[in-house]
C-alpha cells in the first residue's frame, strides 16, 4: 500500500512539474486503459530475473511492485563524494548491462528518479538530484533508449524513504531509483494520476426545527482503486 501511494505521489509531481523533463511535452489529459493485470505480471515475470541478473553482485538494491520493477541505488558507493554529481566507474557496470537488457524491447519505459536529503538549501538539493538522476540516464541513452521510452526527473527532498535526523537515514534517502515497466502500464498510470481531481459534493441535512438547510460535510469522491 505504501509503495502504491509513493508511486501516486511520483507520478502527480511528474505530471505537474512536466517542464522538468527532458523535451517532454505535457499531454492533455485523456483516459488510458491499463493492461489486464495478467499481462503486466506476465511482463514483470519475464524481466525480473534478467533485472536482477544484469545488477547481481553490486550495492544495487532490487524491488518488486505493483505495477514495476524498481532498482535503487544508494548514492555512497555510485557517485564520488568529492563530485557528487560524478558517477563512480563500479557504477557503469550495472547500469550498462541494465541499459542492453532493455534497448532491444521497444515496448518498456523507464522512468529515473534522483533524491536527496533534506540538509543543505532545498533548490540546490533538488539540482544535485536533478544531475544525478540525468547522469544515470545518458547511460540509457547511450545504449540507444529514446525519449519516449525515458523520462527523468530530480525530486530532492520531496519523497524520504526514512527519518532525516540520523546519518543513516540521511545516507538512504541519498539515492536513484531506476522504475521499469511496460510502456502502456507506465503511460497507463501517468494517465490515471493526470486526471483532474473529482468533484467535491457537498451534503445537505435539516435542522432540528426542521427549517431550512444546512451544510453538514463536503466529501470528496475517492478515484478508483485509492
């Protein structure tokens, strides 16, 4: 569930903050029908093995959700401390192998996801974010991935994934998240979260004395599935 909500979450600031991507233009908003379910498990049953295959033996971490394939990597250990936005050459290996993997298959998307910590001044953590989420993808690039099939984007501090008030925490929120998926299951979703917010209904009950109404609640109708 929670994993879920953080991929809502991702996908409403994409989407609003489209300008961010690289040459991605903004479409009007417009239904997508998702693929059965069985089709996105089938594609995520074929590709997690190769997933997990192409970063097995790194300091990558691998996870399974709902709808993706998601590979996180730490910053420790990717980037050089004393260039934060550097990659490391161990961080080459992975990603390459991650790039082949998915360069023959037209039909996945990727969408990359730089995060920071909250110390330090909020617009500078989110550039450094920004830079490191884009240097993960000119790897993708370079093995010939297209725009279509590739966006980016630098959350800073936005999307923790723990506390910020130790060194620990701070060193895992410090990282990228590379999220692979079925093209149409990724436009699907982008779809789903670009939809314009339901409309509030106001409810309506009398008073004691009978006369007259009065406003006892607005409730927002949840969307689907939420």
């Amino acid at each position: 569930m929670l994993a879920n909500k953080t991929l809502a979450i991702v996908l409403c600031v994409l989407i609003s903050g489209c300008s961010a991507f690289e040459k991605y233009t903004k479409p009007a908003p417009k239904v997508v029908a998702m693929p059965p379910p069985e089709v996105t498990q089938a594609w995520l049953d074929v590709y997690e093995p190769k997933v997990r295959e192409a970063i097995k033996g790194t300091h990558f971490e691998f996870e399974r959700r709902e709808n993706l394939l998601v590979v996180t990597a730490p910053v420790q250990g990717s980037f050089n401390p004393d260039r934060p936005h550097m990659m490391l050459p161990t961080t080459l290996g992975p990603l390459s192998r991650m790039a082949k993997l998915l360069e023959s298959d037209e039909s996945i998307g990727v969408l990359i996801l730089g995060h920071a910590d909250s110390s330090g001044e909020v617009n500078a953590n989110r550039e450094l974010s920004q830079q490191r989420a884009r240097a993960f993808t000119s790897i993708f690039r370079l093995s010939g991935l297209k725009q279509n099939r590739l966006m980016v984007k630098g959350l800073g501090s936005d999307m923790p994934r723990a506390a910020n008030d130790s060194q620990q925490g701070r060193a895992l929120n410090r990282r990228v998240e590379i999220l692979l998926t079925s093209k149409p299951t990724l436009n699907a979703l982008i779809a789903k979260y670009s939809q314009p917010a339901p409309a509030t209904v106001v409810a309506a009950a009398k008073p004691a004395d009978g006369k007259g109404t009065k406003t006892v609640a607005k409730i927002d109708k949840p969307a689907s599935g939420q």
